[in-house]
C-alpha cells in the first residue's frame, strides 16, 4: 500500500479529544479511511471485523494498555494481525521507555504533542522502508536495528560452530 489515501489507519486512544485531534492531523496529511478504539481490547474487537493497514496507539489505556495490545498482536496465536504496522504515540520519552516500547514490537514512536510532519514521516518510513520481521526466543516484531553495522569477531549465537 503506498497511497496515504488508500491507507485504514486505527487510532487507539481512551481519550476521545486525542483520537479527535490525531485523526484531524491525519486527515491533513490525506488518509481518508479510519477505525477508532478506546482501548486495546476495543481495538482487538475492531481488529477481527475491519481491514486494518496501520496503527496509532496510546501507551497508558485501561483496562488494556499500548505495549499490552502490542505484545497481543505480535505473539499471541490468536492474534489478528501480527504483522500490521504500529506506531506509539505517548508522551513517555525517556530513553528507558523509549527501548520497552520497541521491544515490545511497535514499529516507529512519536512523543506527544504530535506534529503532523512527524506523523508523516513515522507513516512514510513504514510504507517505503519497512523493516524486516524477526523471531527470536522471546520477540517478535520489526528488526530493532536501524542500522546495518558489519561485525568484526566471532560468533557467539548457541546455534553456531
């Protein structure tokens, strides 16, 4: 999918006027299509009946939060997408949050207040360039290296000779 127009995009917010303000900026940026949840349980609800290609989530929800509803998409069996693309918009900045956020599997993160420019840019390096899925023990999820750094000594991986 590589027209913001033609993009579904969930936004999951127990607040309304954030869901309110996030799809007026969205619909400044031209996506046109959208599924609204309260929570991570509404949005798995929603996720199970509409074609869903991009989600912008809240960290703190109740009774189900961001990285909760994450880690349900990524690893469990019954999840209904466990590929879609996510995106965190939380005002949880600190760098500690930042690495618990991403390993919970979100894609790209975004500190409120959201701006439409980082909005945009957070959609169009999902859309252009996605990273590739990786499973390892315990994570699933987009490859948490950004960059491509060559390795100069011997393996250490249990699997390897």
């Amino acid at each position: 999918m590589s027209r913001i127009d033609q993009l579904n995009v969930m936004i999951v917010d127990d607040n309304q006027h954030m869901r309110s303000l996030v799809r007026a900026i969205l619909e400044a940026i031209g996506v046109r299509h959208f599924v609204e949840a309260r929570d991570g349980e509404h949005a798995i609800e929603k996720l199970r009946n509409n074609e869903v290609h991009l989600i912008l989530i809240d960290w703190n929800m109740e009774p189900m939060d961001g990285l909760e509803l994450t880690r349900y998409l990524r690893q469990s069996p019954n999840s209904p997408d466990p590929f879609v693309p996510i995106i965190m918009l939380t005002g949880h900045t600190e760098r500690l949050k930042v690495e618990v956020a991403r390993d919970s599997g979100i894609d790209e993160f975004i500190a409120k207040p959201v701006m439409a420019k980082s909005l945009l840019a957070r959609i169009n390096s999902i859309v252009t360039h996605r990273r590739p899925f990786i499973k390892t023990g315990q994570y699933f999820g987009p490859d948490r290296r950004r960059k491509s750094m060559p390795f100069d000594g011997p393996e250490k991986r249990a699997d390897e000779d």
